[in-house]
C-alpha cells in the first residue's frame, strides 16, 4: 500500500474501533473487513500493537479468530487486555474468551 491507501485503511480501522461497544468484541478479520480491506487482518494487529499504551481507544475489544487474546499468556499485553476485557464482564480461561455477562446483569453468587 502506499501512503495514501495506509492512511485510508488506518482511518477507516480506528474509526470501527472506536465505535465497538462496551462488553462486545471483533476479530481482526471482521474489523479488516467491516473497515473495507479484507483479507488485512494481520495488518489490522499490527495496527492494534503500535497503538500507543495511553490510546482511549478500545483495542482490547479485538480479539483472533478462534475468540483468543492473541498475546502470550502472562506477558504485559495479555494481561492488559484481560483486565480490560474481564471489567466488562469477558470471562477469559487461559487466552480464551469464554462467557460473556455483562457488568450490570451478573448474577450473585448462589450458596448452597
């Protein structure tokens, strides 16, 4: 891509991300997609990667494919997302999100 087109897809990537709600998340691919350049998911996560660490943007709401966090387990990233991830309500198991409550709706504790 040249200069032109790289802004364009940055544009276009960071504007759908901004607008992903609270307690959702993507895929690299569907965001690639839904910015007008499919088949550019790796470019999408290097994207996410170079965001600069006090970015308001909701980055960690971009997960792979395989709904996983795409950072190795216990690394700065990894557990930067899923912080971020389980305040809104993400249950994550290892680096795979794995229930969805949100915050607002989670149910007590039952005792038995």
């Amino acid at each position: 891509m040249t200069n032109q087109p790289i802004d364009r897809f940055k544009s276009q990537v960071l504007l759908i991300l901004s607008e992903i709600p609270k307690g959702e998340c993507i895929a690299y691919g569907e965001l690639a997609k839904l910015a007008g350049f499919p088949g550019y998911a790796r470019q999408v996560g290097q994207l996410m990667k170079n965001l600069p660490k006090d970015t308001k943007l909701p980055w960690h709401r971009v997960v792979n494919a395989q709904r996983r966090i795409s950072f190795a387990e216990n690394t700065d990233g990894y557990l930067r997302q899923k912080e971020r991830l389980e305040q809104e309500g993400w249950l994550i198991v290892g680096t795979r999100l794995t229930n969805h409550t949100p915050p607002s709706r989670q149910k007590p504790e039952q005792s038995q």
